[in-house]
C-alpha cells in the first residue's frame, strides 16, 4: 500500500471532510466523509461543482472568500450552512491550507469542512439568552454588584453604572457606592452590608439615593453572602432596581386617589359606591347629608338591609338592571322616608355599581309653579314673548318662547317665530328711533319702555305698548329678555283723533283770545277816554261848589254848608277814582321796559315819603338789604308804592306799628318778595275780592280808599310773569307776596 492510499485510507476515518484542490482553486479530491454527507458524486464535486451544495444565502459570500485565498495564497476560514444529502442545511466551518514547493509557489490546497452547527446554535442561543438578559435590565432597570471580600472590592454591571448616570464599565469603591444614598440613610446601609458579610445575613430595602449627576432616583436593593466548600464567606452578590418611575407612579397614584376623593367631597352630587354584594363602600359627605345617615354607620353595610324602603321600588329596578345588563342608568324618583324627590344616574362598573344622585324636590316644585305660570301666561290678553340674551343686533336675540295671546294677535304660530328674530315683525312704519332705543337700554342692562309699530302676518299694522326687561338665572347672570305688549292701536287711534280736535280747539281759542285781546284794548281805550272825559264836568263842579261857598258864604243856611262839603268830597272821591283807573289803564297798555331795579332802595324812597307826610307817627319799619330784579323801575315803584301804603295805612290804628319787607325761597324753588304789617288784617274767607276792582274788605269810615291799589298791583305782578298772594288773620296783620319772572330776577 502506498502512501497514497494509505492517506485516503486516514482521511476517510476523520470524522472532517477533506479535500484537495489545485492552485487555481479547482478541487481536485474529496474524502469519503463528503460523499456521504453530500450525495454528490465524484464528478459532480469536482472543480467548482461542489459549491451546488452551499446555501444559496451564504453562496456568494463564501465563493468570494475563497477566491479572494486563492488569489492572495493566504489561509482560508469562513464559516457557511451546507446542504446535507436530506436536503438539511448545516453549519460547517471551512479551512484551506496552501501547499508550495521549495521555490514557495503554491502547489495546492489542502482543506477540511468542519460540523459546527450545534456549536453555532449554542452561540445563538447564548447570544439571544444575553440579549434579553440585557433587554430585561434596561426594561426592568436592573442592574448586578459584587463585593468581594476580604479586599471588598465593589464591582457594578453596566446597567448598575448606567442607573447611576455614570459610564458602563466604571468601578466606585465601596465607601463611594455607598455614598449615593442620603446622608440619614448611610449608616443603615452600612450596618446592613457588615452584618451580610460577617454573618451571611441576607437584606432587602427600598430607598432613595443621589446619582453621580444630582438626579434623585428610588432603588431596590438585594444582598446576600456567597461562601465556598468550607462554609466562608468570600462575595458579597446582589442587584439594585431602580424604581423611580414606580415610586412616581404610586405618588401619582396616591395624589389622583386625593384628588379624586377630593373631588368626590367638594361636589354638590352625593355619590356613593355599591362592591357586587349590595355593600357600600364609599359614601361622600353630600351623600351623608341627603341620606342623613353618617358614613361610618352604613360603610361596609348592605344597601338593602340599611334602606328597606327602597326594596320593590323603582330604585331597586334600576340599580339592579344596570348591574345585569351593564348598561347605564338614569331616572328620578320618590323616597318616602326623606320626603325628597332624587335625580338618580348609576354606571356599573368592575366592583360593583357607582351611584351620583341630587337632591331636586325644589327643582320639581319649581318645575310644578313653572308648569303653572306657563298655563296662567298662555291666558293672558297681553302677548308675552322671551328671547336669548344676545346677539343685540339690528334684527335682535333669538326668540324662545310666545304664548298663546301672541298667536291669537299676530297671526303667527309658535313654529313660525321660534327662532326667529323680531325684525320679522317689523315694516315701513316701525320706528327705527325707538329701535335703536331699545337696543341701547339692552346694551346697558337696563328694563325699557317703549310704543312701537309692527305688522302680523296678514300685514296689519299694530301699535303695541312694550315693556321689556332682561331676566337672571340663579348666578346672577342674565339669561333672557322678557317683553310683555299690549295693543294699543286703538287707543292711538282715539289719540290721533283727539289731537285732530285739539288742534281744531287751539285755533278756536287762539281766534277768541284775539278777538278778547282786542276787546280788552277797546276797553281799555274806552276807560282811559271816560276817565280823562270825566274830569273836566267834575271840575267844573269842584270849581263852581268852592267859588258858592266862598261868595254867597253868608248867605248859605247851615245846612246847605254842610250840602257843599259832602259834594267836594264826593268830588275829591269821584277824583281819586278816575285817576286810579286812568292809572290801571295806562299800566295795562304801557310798554313793559327791562332793566335792574333795587327794590330795597325804592321801598325806603316810600318810607321817607310817609314819614315826612306823617311825622307823629311812631313806626318801626325794616326794610332788607341787597334785594333787587329786572324789571319796569316806574311799575315796580307802583307795586311798592300800594303794598307799603296799604301797610302804613292799615296799622294806623296800632300804637307799636312794625312794617317788614324782604324775600325768600319758596318750597318749589322759586325766590319770592313780601311786605308785612301788625295791622288790622283781613279775614281769609274774603281774599277771593282781594285783587278786584273796585273791591274793599272795609269800610270807608275805617279806613279810606277807592279799592283800585290791589287789583293794580296784580295788574303789574301778572305783566312781569309772576303771581300776587296774601295771608292774614283779622287784628293780626297781614303778608303779601309776589313773585316774579325768571327773566325778572336779578338779586335775592
């Protein structure tokens, strides 16, 4: 046997595949153990048949590999699945040797195919094992320690290191991994550590620690001893979990349960919990007060059995079709017991049943009056109509609501005009000046009043009498506009018609008071040229009566004297009334002047005047500074002249006569003058013939007179604007006042 064969013979027995191939790369020969794996024959293999059996993913990656040896006469390794004569693909692992000669050139190539499949796999195993061995600490934020003792030298995983925001692969020594819990917390972790390393005591704790960055984190911690085949300690092992977000989540967690029970307080519903066995297990504090029941006493406790009453009523129905059914809820019911009517809404839930419910016996009461008002506003005869507060355009809010009298006088239904505006009722005679009236009180807030035209649906045309005022809910808030109208159209009517008369009645008397005016002028001339006609007989009589008594003196009986003096005073009384009559015609017909006048210094012209007429009499006479008007000086002077010389004559009789003249305010606002005196005085029954003509209160033997002063001083008051009065009491004196015109005031 030669060595050939004898080669054949030992690479036939290595459990490897072997081949030979050529310096270009063309193989040449392969050992038994390739035909047995591969199915291929001889021919089939040779050259570069063999690569038919590499898998099709791995064939061009290593059919480039082993030219790139070829060419390169460099080792060949690589790693690729081969199919199996089953048709199984296996990995194998390809090594090929270069042959050369004694000049160094290649003379061939000497290669093996080793079966690495199931190492392959254990790699792949291993690797997808450490992979989510990795993923699992990242995810679950896990990471490992050593301590090893007795050098205790501190060792971290890479997520250990990354927990405390420092790079994989840092080494802290213990006194500095320690040093990543708060100061308070050291010492317990310190005595924790020692007593797990002197006596293999294991510990587990959960605290919060420092990361080399400052950020505030939570761990886990877990610890326990190592000991070899004799009992000794000699690792401390064990891993931190960081659990930050599980601390923040309970935190949350704790702050949402707060906040939810906070809110299940504050709120006006009652609420209450119901767990699958009927059993309350939350009630507020609304829901204590509704029920008048405390908490403490009915937690835990079966509804059923702590509210009796409820049994076979509609709130046992609806409570346990909601439970059954999984569906929610809602209805309103009675609770004899309480006497109170509840709105009631339930949800199911996973524990059981969760129940809000409101009080609304008053919302019913007030929804029984509403549902009254309503009936009573639909009878009414006026048209009611409200709308939403707003917009306050041109066309106005949105109607919500007419009754029936609105129906009946427009012609509209409620379908017609609910949401609508009011501008649909509005037409060519609608006023838009009382429009933009209304819209400017709306915009204020204000209630207002208002007559408007508008049109029903025939086209008629309405004068409705408007009131409208803004309505508020239960805030405060405004929530609509109420306008109550009435039909006034007829009454406009009766208005229009009375004006038309009115206006018929104006020109009628402006027509008579011209034709009195007239008159009254007639008459005045006809006065003035009597009295002045009047005076030439009487004087002549005046004259003729003298002259007799002066010539035929002695001749004239006694009696006759006395004949000839009652007819000179009767001439001189005769006198004294033509010229007060001449006087009040020239003062009706006398162009009024306009200017400043001082009252007070023309009252003490008059008193001088009496008292130079008059020394003997003693008079107390006070006279107010400073008061003046606008007005005619020689008419004003005539006013002055007959009210102070009615009051110097009228106290005559009075031994401690006091005079008075000034001013005032009246309670209208309006300034006022007087002039009063202690003396005789008048009786009130009789002031109707104060201001007349002619008219005297007493008699001539009491006190003279012609009766004219008066009825001339009202003349006067009444040309200047104002009014003349008087008050009195017999033997208590008497005050007379006078106003005069805005026009005419000027000093008070």
């Amino acid at each position: 046997m030669n060595e050939a064969q004898q080669l054949r013979l030992l690479t036939d027995a290595l459990p490897q595949i072997v081949c030979i191939a050529q310096a270009d790369g063309g193989h040449t020969w392969f050992n038994q153990r390739w035909f047995d794996y591969s199915g291929l024959c001889m021919e089939d293999s040779l050259g570069h048949g063999w690569r038919s059996a590499i898998h099709p993913d791995d064939s061009l990656r290593a059919s480039r590999a082993w030219e790139q040896a070829c060419t390169r006469c460099e080792l060949f390794e690589t790693e690729y699945r081969l199919r199996r004569t089953d048709g199984m693909y296996r990995w194998m692992l390809g090594r090929a040797l270069p042959q050369r000669d004694a000049a160094g050139q290649v003379t061939q190539w000497l290669g093996t195919l080793t079966d690495i499949d199931e190492l392959k796999q254990t790699a792949e195993h291993l690797e997808k094992d450490f992979a989510m061995t990795s993923i699992a600490s990242r995810v679950a934020h896990l990471g490992g320690w050593t301590i090893e003792l007795p050098e205790r030298v501190l060792t971290w995983s890479d997520e250990n290191c990354l927990i405390h925001d420092l790079p994989p692969g840092y080494r802290p020594t213990l006194e500095e991994g320690i040093s990543y819990f708060f100061s308070e917390d050291r010492p317990a972790v310190q005595r924790l550590v020692d007593a797990c390393a002197q006596h293999g005591t294991p510990y587990e704790f959960v605290l919060p620690k420092r990361t080399a960055k400052g950020r505030r984190i939570w761990v886990r911690s877990v610890g326990e001893a190592v000991r070899d085949a004799e009992g000794k300690i000699i690792r401390l092992q064990g891993a931190f979990q960081d659990i930050t977000e599980q601390k923040e989540a309970e935190a949350h967690t704790l702050a949402l349960e707060a906040q939810l029970r906070t809110t299940l307080e504050s709120i006006t519903d009652g609420f209450c919990l119901v767990d699958r066995e009927w059993r309350l297990t939350f009630v507020n504090g609304p829901a204590e007060r509704m029920l008048r029941r405390r908490r403490e006493d009915v937690l835990g406790k079966n509804i059923w059995e702590e509210f009796p009453e409820t049994l076979g009523s509609p709130m046992e129905r609806e409570y346990r079709t909601a439970v059954q059914e999984k569906r929610t809820t809602h209805f309103e019911t009675f609770y004899p017991p309480l006497d109170l009517w509840f709105e009631i809404r339930a949800y199911p839930t996973e524990a059981g049943l969760a129940v809000y419910f409101q009080d609304i016996t008053q919302r019913r009461a007030e929804q029984a009056q509403l549902h009254l008002l309503e009936k009573a506003v639909s009878r009414l005869n006026d048209m009611v109509v409200i709308t939403e507060v707003a917009p306050v355009d041109e066309s106005g809010p949105r109607i919500v609501f007419v009754n029936d009298a609105f129906e009946r006088q427009t012609g509209y239904s409620r379908e017609e005009v609910i949401g609508s505006t009011p501008g649909m009722f509005w037409g060519p005679h609608t006023q838009q000046v009382e429009l933009d009236r209304i819209r400017a009180a709306m915009e204020k807030w204000q209630t207002v009043r208002t007559e408007l035209v508008m049109y029903t649906k025939a086209g008629k045309e309405l004068w409705l009498e408007i009131d409208i005022a803004p309505i508020a809910g239960e805030s405060g808030r405004f929530t609509h506009w109420v306008g109550v109208e009435r039909d006034i159209t007829e009454r406009k009517q009766q208005q229009q018609e009375i004006l038309s008369l009115n206006g018929e009645l104006e020109k009628r008397v402006l027509l008579r008071t011209t034709q009195l005016a007239t008159a009254n002028k007639e008459l005045e001339s006809f006065a003035y040229s009597v009295s002045h006609d009047l005076r030439s007989p009487l004087n002549t009589i005046h004259g003729f009566s003298k002259l007799l008594a002066k010539i035929d003196a002695e001749n004239i009986s006694d009696k006759g004297k006395h004949y000839l003096a009652r007819i000179g005073a009767g001439v001189e009384q005769m006198g004294e009334l033509i010229e007060g009559l001449l006087t009040l015609a020239h003062m009706s017909r006398e162009q009024l002047k306009s200017e400043p006048v001082d009252l007070s210094a023309l009252a003490r012209l008059i008193e001088r005047d009496h008292r130079e007429r008059e020394p003997q009499r003693q008079v107390q006479v006070l006279i107010q500074d400073g008061m003046g008007a606008h007005g005619d000086p020689r008419l004003l002077l005539a006013v002055l002249q007959n009210l102070l010389a009615n009051a110097w004559k009228f106290t005559a009789k009075k031994p401690q006569a006091c005079i008075e003249m000034g001013n005032g305010l009246g309670s209208d606002g309006v300034p006022f003058f007087f002039v009063r005196d202690n003396g005789a005085g008048f009786d009130m029954a009789f002031t109707h013939k104060l201001f007349g003509t002619f008219e005297r209160l007493h008699s001539p033997g009491d006190f003279a007179g012609t009766g004219i002063g008066l009825a001339t001083v009202k003349r006067i008051i009444e040309r200047h604007g104002g009014r003349v009065w008087a008050e009195s009491k017999v033997n208590e004196g008497a005050t007379f006042y006078f106003t005069l015109s805005r026009q005419a005031e000027w000093a008070i």
